[in-house]
C-alpha cells in the first residue's frame, strides 16, 4: 500500500539562484535500504569541487521535498548521499522547468521520474514507451539473472571459492549478459529515432549529457560509436530546434572536447593566471611546446602522472618546453599543499569551483595535452616515456629511443593448461625478459600471492602486513610475490621503493594475471601450498597472519 504524503512533515529546503525559474520537487523512498538523504544538483556537477547542491532528508515516512530556484531551464539529477559516499550511486535526472513539479520515486534501487513540468512529461510519455518494448523485458532479465546466479555466487563464496572460475555458472551469466546487452543495443537505437521523430526540449539536454559522458575516451570504441549517433541525431534534428537554448552552447562545447585527439588543434578557452585575471590560454602557450596538464589535489592519478613530467620538465625547459598545469579545487590551500608536498617546479592555476568549467571542456580532468608551437595537438598520452621522442620532435632535438612497455607486454600470455600444475601460469616480459608465475608458485612451498597496482590505495595499505608476514615465515617456507596489474612499469618501481617491499614482484602483467585469475578489484590475494594450489583466497589484514599462523604453528 502507498504511503500517505503528508506535506507539513517534509523538510523544505531551497537551493538560491536569480529566481527566473523556479521549481518543486517532491518525491518517495520507496526502497529505504540504500540511504534516506537525498542529493539534486546540475547534471555534470562535481561535489568534490563545488558547492553547487542542495540535500533533503526523508520524513520518517520516507518522503522528501525541496526547492530549486535557477537562472534557466536545465537539467539535474537525484541520488542519495550514502550511495555517493561509497563511491557508487543510482541516478534519476528530470528537467528544471518554472512553476513545475517534480516528482521523483526511488524503489528497488533504481530512480523513476513519474511527474513534471510541460517538457519533462515528454519524456515520461517516452519512458512509458520503452518501458512496454525494452526495459521491462530488460529488468526481468536481471532479476532473473540475480535470483539464478546469485545464491550460487554467494554459496561458493562461502567454501572459498571464487565464482569466476566456475565456467558453467559464467557460461550461464553470459547467456543473461548477451540476452540484456541486445535489448539494450536495441533500446539505445529506438531512443535516437524517437528523439529525431518526436523533437522535445528534454533530448537537447540528454544529448548533453551523454555526450559529456562519452566525450571522455575517444579511444573506446564503443563510445566513439554513441558518440557519432548522438552527433547524428542532433545535426539532423536538433541544431536549430530552439536554437537559443544555451544547451546549444553545452553540445558544442563537448563536441569540440571529443575533436580533442592528436592532429587537431586544441581549442581557446578562458582560464585565471597567476595574477588571477581571465586570459585566453592561447596567450599562455603561443609559440611554445606545451604540457597542458589537468589535475587536483584530490586525484591520485593526476598527482602520479604529474611527478612523473618533472624530469622532462628540468630536461627540456630551457629548450622551448614548458608544462601549463591547471588544478581544478574547492580552495587554494589544497592546491598549494599539493604543489610543495609532490614539488612541481611549475606555476599552477587555479580552476575553482568549475568556475570556467575547464574539465567539462576537455572532456574531464586526469589528462593531459601535448601541444606544438602552432597549438596542434601531438598526443593526449600521460607516460612520460610516450611524450618524450615528441618533445624532442617537436622542439627540433633528436628523437629519444625509449623502451616501449606497452610491446612487451603484448607478448604477455596465459599458458596452455599444464595437466601436470593444479595452477594456471602465465607469463611476462619486462624489459626483454621473461617472467613466468611457475618461477615462484608450484615449487614446494607457500607462496602468498598479492595483485596489486600502485596507484590503488587499499593495496598500498595492505603491504605492509605483507612485508610483516615475508620477513616473519620466510625462512620456514613461505615466498611472497607481488603481481602489478594495469599498472606503469615506472609507477611500480617506485612504489616498490617507497614502500621498502623485499619480496620478488612480477612488473608489467597489464591484463594478463587479472584474466588468468579473474581478478574483478584488488587488491586481491591468494595463497597457494607447495604443491600449486589454492587453499585461501582474498586475504585481508589480520587474516594473513592468522591463516599463516596456523600453517607455520608446528614448523
């Protein structure tokens, strides 16, 4: 039975702006296991560097409500806080429209938009549609996938297994896997001839949105496909519907942004110097080889991908060389930490709040873009090892030979199955040679197995009870080794050294273990007997110790 609304019980809250539009939302919990504080904001709005959002708690009859006020027509979107805090959340995005309600249902994980304003009841009548031809079908397949597989997932879990490496249970959600990506394929071609039949102010904004999405890998195929029928789909239908709509300026923006690829000139755009005044960047790079480089304080990746340009920088900048780095942060304190914690010897700027929407305009932060004197793009590669032979090229030095990690590991494989090894090997080459998993685990004695990757922060917390664990039964059996998957030879080898780790490691797997083992998140470790064979399997923390603990206890 429906819940009673009752309206004096909701928490109003109101998000400010030039009031021109100003609108109600208003919506249910129906599902009350995944959060009860509701987020609405922009779509394309980062918490981690803007304010730019407003948060309703549900009533105790799980209802909520609030007020959005906003300078123009646009689209938002709704997910719970607790889902965003663990780094996963189920969305529902519906238009901004003046005097309008919105009304917003969240029920077994998934959020539904049943009411709205003029334009956003285009789209519900479109929903409705899709719903009758794919996405009940769609959502059959998946509880039918989750109540078959998942009690077998669950049980082998409990005896220790991993369920990845039971081929008639992946045989089986395969078969649920291709049924759904069909419907799907299907549904996302319906969608763009329903748009292009039935012309409406929400596909503008949805256009937007996806293509800010898929804008951010132009080397993913299956992006670069999307991302050409949605160009498609607004040439031919939607360049000049209401063609005063600002949304016009957002599709051109992220069109431009996925043109963003080596040959093509890097666009102008307005960004703060260090006296903080908007310049255009073109000002800043004109007649230089550049490194523009986008990164924060926050992100990991970029800080890694930045120390390793240092050298390059000290190597080239009195040749013509320089690095523009533009830091995308909620203050200036957490930029300038940053830069005298990693040592950059370069100025920074400061994007704050997305005041300039710098990251949006390329296609999202964590990149970087090597430019030539006359502003062509040379590469949108972040190793320093790929940009050098450029820099050299482009700055009219002599080319650097430099090893290619990336074609050694081409040469990476998983071994044909070994009757006679109750493992599967693989092998590796790192700098010319080769490393097989066989050199260390099926040799007569323990070896605790640790898939890792440096720039992954639950690893790195985790070393150090491996190291306590090798310097502990090493000498009663026991081997440690480190496998690096997906990860930069050179980001390796420095964390190996950071860390102080002394058992051996395997460096430069790429895919290859992950595909041998089916390794899904790291880290993940395994622990095998002498012989070759899995007796444990994702040991964490104190776990090692004890399981160790009881196999070492009588030697």
């Amino acid at each position: 039975m429906k819940r009673t609304f009752i309206a004096s019980l909701l928490a109003l809250v109101t998000m400010t702006g030039q009031a021109q539009i100003k609108c109600h939302i208003e919506g249910e919990l129906r599902d009350t296991t995944q959060g009860k504080t509701v987020i609405v904001c922009p779509v394309g709005t980062d918490l981690r560097v803007s304010n730019n959002y407003i948060t309703a708690k549900a009533d105790k009859q799980w209802h909520f409500a609030l007020d959005v006020e906003a300078d123009k027509m646009c689209l938002y979107t709704a997910f719970l806080e607790e889902q965003y805090q663990h780094g996963s959340w189920r969305y529902g995005n519906f238009l901004v429209e003046n005097k309008a309600t919105v009304k917003l249902l969240f029920d077994d994980n998934t959020w539904k938009v049943t009411s709205g304003g003029r334009e956003q009841m285009l789209k519900v009548k479109m929903d409705a549609e899709a719903e009758k031809l794919y996405l009940g079908r769609m959502e059959e397949i998946s509880n039918q996938a989750k109540k078959e597989i998942l009690p077998i997932v669950e049980e082998l879990q409990k005896q220790g297994k991993n369920p990845e490496e039971d081929s008639l249970l992946m045989a089986r959600n395969k078969v649920y896997e291709d049924e759904y990506k069909k419907l799907y394929d299907a549904y996302r071609v319906w969608e763009s001839e329903y748009y292009k039949a039935h012309p409406m102010l929400y596909a503008l904004y949805d256009l937007a949105n996806d293509m800010r999405n898929y804008a951010r890998d132009v080397e993913d195929l299956d992006y670069g496909k999307l991302m050409r029928r949605c160009l498609d789909t607004y040439h031919t239908t939607y360049e000049n519907f209401r063609p005063k709509d600002p949304v016009h300026n957002l599709i051109r923006m992220h069109e431009a942004a996925w043109n963003l690829k080596p040959g093509k000139p890097y666009f102008d755009y307005q960004v703060r110097n260090t006296d903080g005044n908007l310049v255009p960047i073109s000002s800043l790079i004109k007649g230089k080889v550049t490194l523009i480089d986008l990164w924060a304080s926050w992100c990991g990746p970029c800080r890694q991908h930045s120390k390793d340009m240092i050298p390059l920088y000290e190597k080239y900048k009195n040749k013509g060389f320089t690095v523009l780095a533009i830091a995308a942060e909620r203050s200036a304190e957490d930029m300038q930490k940053a830069v005298e914690k990693d040592g950059y010897p370069w100025p920074s700027l400061l994007e704050l709040n997305q005041e300039n929407n710098i990251w949006e305009k390329n296609a999202g932060g964590n990149c970087m873009f090597l430019v030539d004197r006359e502003g062509t793009i040379l590469s949108t590669s972040n190793d320093a090892k790929e940009l050098e032979p450029l820099i050299c090229k482009a700055l009219g030095l002599p080319e650097m030979q430099t090893y290619d990690y990336k074609a050694d590991a081409e040469q990476n494989r998983i071994e044909p199955q070994d009757p006679s090894k109750p493992f599967t090997d693989f092998s590796v080459v790192y700098q010319g040679k080769t490393t097989r998993f066989s050199d260390y685990v099926g040799r007569g004695q323990y070896v605790l197995v640790d898939f890792w990757a440096s720039w992954c922060e639950p690893c790195l917390k985790e070393t150090p009870n491996l190291i306590a664990a090798y310097e502990k039964y090493k000498d009663k059996g026991l081997q440690v080794l480190g496998v690096a998957v997906s990860d930069k030879p050179t980001h390796t080898e420095s964390a190996i050294k950071e860390l102080g780790i002394t058992y051996p490691q395997i460096i430069n797997s790429q895919r290859v273990a992950a595909e041998a083992y089916h390794v899904s998140s790291i880290p993940y470790i395994l622990l095998f007997d002498p012989e070759g064979n899995i007796i444990a399997r994702n040991l964490r923390g104190e776990n090692i110790e004890k399981t160790l603990a009881e196999i070492f206890k009588e030697k």
